[in-house]
C-alpha cells in the first residue's frame, strides 16, 4: 500500500515522516530525489544553467537552492519553467524506489501533491496540517525568512483548504511532538490493517 504524505511547507512533514520510519516504515521522500537530480554532472543542473543562468550555480558547481527558491516564487511562470525540468525526472525516481520498497505499506512524502501527478499512484493521502501563522513562525524561525517572504512562499503553494480536501487522514501539528507522535502510532495500527485487508489476509 502507498500512503501519500503532504503538508505545506514547515507543516511538519519531515519530522512526521521520521516518526514512520522509526516505526519500521519505507520512507520515499520527494525533497530528498528533488535534491539528488540537480547534483553537479547530472542533467537537470545543466538544463537549469542554460535556462535560468550561471548566477545559480554557486562556487562549488552546485545549484544554489536559496537564490533559486526566491527567484521562482516571486514569478509562477518561472517556476512552472524550473517544475518541467525537475517534475518528471523526480517522478521517475520516485516510482522506481516505491517499485523496490518493502514492508506492508510505505510513504511517498510530496510537498506539492495536490497538484501532483503522484496523486494518482498512492492509496491514501495522509496531510500534515498546521495553522498557516505556524507555518510562517517556523520558516521564519528555520529559514531565517522575512515575515513578507514566508507569506509569498505559502500564496505559492496550494491552499490549506485544498489540501484538506484530498485527505484521507490528518495528522495536526500545531502542539507537542508527543501529540504527533501519538497520532503516527494510531496511523500506523490502521496502516497495517488497511494493507492487509488490500492484500487479502
């Protein structure tokens, strides 16, 4: 069984995912390929070099996330134009680890996929969900964004709403680890049933 995992960003979706896997569960993190194709030598980085410039390559050949990230999500033109050069590459490799992964059920953790075409290859869709002022504290906080930024950032990704709408189950994010923790351990009972139950034992 493939549960999709999504939250906007700074929902929490990272420390969730890790909450899964200390429970035994294969995790496919979409951030973490996103990072992988865009590595010096592959070609993607190149295909962005010529696309958008040298200014966002740093000094060591890498691409330089940040003035990338800020650069994008002040034009949704230009970032459509970086998301067809990344997308489908991410897309390939997500599904080639999934194919491989083992356990009764594993995450696909996609930031964006409510706009995703990995929407359709999961089972079920687990949100991270927070208060969207919680969200601008902690890119504030993690990020060192300015209050204006982190607001672009969120207007730039999908509505709350409209991630709420495609979930099968919510985890809340807003309190203690504690509190999401218990919330992964009640998730991760009913996952185990669910798979289960798909493959008829």
């Amino acid at each position: 069984m493939r549960v999709g995992l999504t939250g906007g960003i700074a929902s929490g979706k990272t420390v969730v995912a890790e909450m899964f896997k200390d429970l035994g569960v294969a995790i496919i993190d979409t951030d973490v390929i996103a990072r992988a194709v865009v590595q010096p030598g592959e070609p993607a980085l190149e295909e962005i070099r010529q696309q958008f410039g040298d200014q966002f390559i740093d000094q060591h050949g890498a691409l330089d996330r940040t003035a990338m990230r800020r650069f994008v999500f002040s034009n949704d033109a230009l970032r459509r134009r970086l998301e067809a050069i990344l997308h489908p590459r991410i897309q390939q490799e997500t599904m080639r680890q999934a194919r491989a992964a083992s356990g009764a059920y594993h995450l696909i953790v996609v930031p964006l996929l409510t706009e995703s075409p990995l929407k359709r290859c999961v089972d079920r869709i687990l949100v991270v969900d927070c208060a969207e002022e919680t969200q601008i504290e902690r890119l504030i906080a993690r990020d060192f964004e300015s209050k204006p930024q982190a607001s672009r950032i969120l207007a730039a990704q999908a509505r709350r709403e409209e991630r709420l709408a495609i979930a099968n189950d919510v985890i809340q994010n807003d309190g203690e680890l504690g509190d999401a923790r218990a919330q992964v351990e009640r998730l991760h009972l009913d996952y185990l049933q669910l798979a289960r139950s798909m493959q008829g034992v």
